[in-house]
C-alpha cells in the first residue's frame, strides 16, 4: 500500500533540519575563528583559502520558472584581516614585502578566478571587498610611487620555477584568473601612514553591471577600443592597494576590516 506523506511532517522535518545545519555552521565559524586567532599569519591564510573554495563551490542556485535568478552561499568565508603589520629595510625590499601581500591576498581569495566569492544578490550588493593586510612602513625617508612597485612586481618573481618563473605582476594579472592591481597616480606610500591590501570582486548584480556599463559607454570622448578596454577591467576582480583612511572615500567600495565575512 502506497502511503501520502503527511506535508506539515515534511516541513517540520525540513526546519528541524535547517536549523540544525545553520547551529552546526555557527559552531564551525566559532571554532575556526578561536583556531585563527592563536594560528601563525601562513596558517591563517591556508584556513581562509580554503574557506573562499568551500563557498565557492557550495552555491544555492534560486530559479523562477527555470530561469536563474539568483546564487546563495551555503558557507560562510572565514578571513581575518592581517593588522599591524610594520615594514622595514630598504626602499626595494618593502617594494618586495608589498608585492608579497599583494600576491598572497590574490592566492587567498582563488587567483581571481571566481568572480562572485561574497555574498551578492541579484540586484543589489555592497559587500564586495574584503582587507586582507593593513600595514605602515617604519623608515624615515620612503616614499614609493605606484608606478615604482608596478615596476618591481613586474620584474621580480613570486613564483619561480626554474626557467623563466612568474613575475608578482603576471601573477595577478593573468597566471589562473584575470586580475589586475589598482592604485591612485597621486598615492605615495610613505612613513607616518596606514595601508590597506584589499581583493576587490566586480559588482555583478543587474544594478551594478547595468549602472558601470552605461556610465562607460557614455563617455562619448572615448574610443570604442577604450570603452571595451574599461568595461573589461571592472568585470575582473582585483587588488587595491590605498591609504587606509582614504580607502572608502577615494574608491567608493564598502571594504570591510573583520574577523570573519
């Protein structure tokens, strides 16, 4: 005999159920967090890496009629912000410690190649940058302009493999996923101040692509190759490098400084 499941027995199972899960993803962020803040900086990296992949691939599709609307993360990102973090030595050995950090917030969060690792929705979204490192120099004297550590990240290597290797900058722009590293012309990294190393994921929610995309192809003064040139560097996920009291201000991001996102 064929029995009809009773439905006020299925969607109390079904609650008992979600809660459940979201109790046992409460005690996982809890342990991961008390973990990460006795972890070395490699360590805490390594959890947060691995937190970004976890999310990554556990996504809730929400469909209307078939179509896709919109994507849910099942799991919460567990990152911690670096702060404190003081540089010393010689003008091209913080160059290398910037282009260090940089490289390794790109590793952080995937190399770039999954363009929606925070929690957007389908219309609006302004959680989508996350600090990984905040840092000042401590010698007299530095000032290091953007065009300066764009030269050493291009000469130098982050990965050497025992032929040509893969220079800082190669590997954000281009190694896995495409990227790119964002500074003001005006900025000079100096004493006396506070920096931020952020990954910034492009808006692509229906507002954020619709708005960006029209306000490029506005600019009639621009030529067809630039505009495509323009749009193509907002759809990619990206590192800013900024003045940490300037950063909101100067890029009109939400970038958050939290234990967890």
């Amino acid at each position: 005999m064929f029995c009809q499941p009773h439905k006020k027995g299925i969607t109390r199972d079904f609650l008992l159920f979600l809660i459940i899960t979201v109790l046992g993803f409460i005690i996982i962020v809890m342990v991961i967090n008390i973990f990460m803040n006795r972890a070395n900086p490699e360590m805490t990296e390594s959890v947060c890496r691995a937190s970004v992949l976890a999310r990554a691939k556990a996504v809730f599709e929400i469909k209307v009629k078939g179509v896709d609307v919109t994507t849910v993360s099942l799991l919460p990102i567990t990152c911690k912000t670096q702060e404190n973090i003081k540089l010393s030595g010689s003008e091209d050995q913080i160059m290398e410690q910037i282009s260090y950090m940089s490289a390794r917030c790109w590793w952080m969060f995937l190399n770039g190649e999954y363009k929606n690792v925070f929690d957007e929705h389908a219309f609006f979204s302004g959680k989508r940058c996350f600090r990984c490192y905040i840092f000042t120099i401590k010698e007299k004297g530095i000032e290091i302009k953007p065009d300066e550590l764009i030269n050493h990240m291009y000469e130098n290597n982050y990965i050497d493999d025992g032929e040509e290797g893969v220079s800082y900058l190669k590997y954000i722009q281009s190694y896995k996923g495409d990227g790119a590293v964002m500074m003001r012309e005006e900025l000079e990294l100096k004493d006396g101040d506070s920096y931020v190393i952020s990954f910034v994921s492009p808006d692509n929610t229906f507002w954020g692509k619709l708005k960006d995309s029209l306000f490029i192809k506005m600019q009639f003064w621009k030529s067809g190759t630039q505009k495509e040139e323009e749009i193509e560097m907002i759809e990619m996920n990206r590192i800013l490098i900024e003045q940490l009291n300037a950063l909101d201000d100067k890029t009109g991001e939400e970038c958050l400084t939290l234990e967890s996102i």
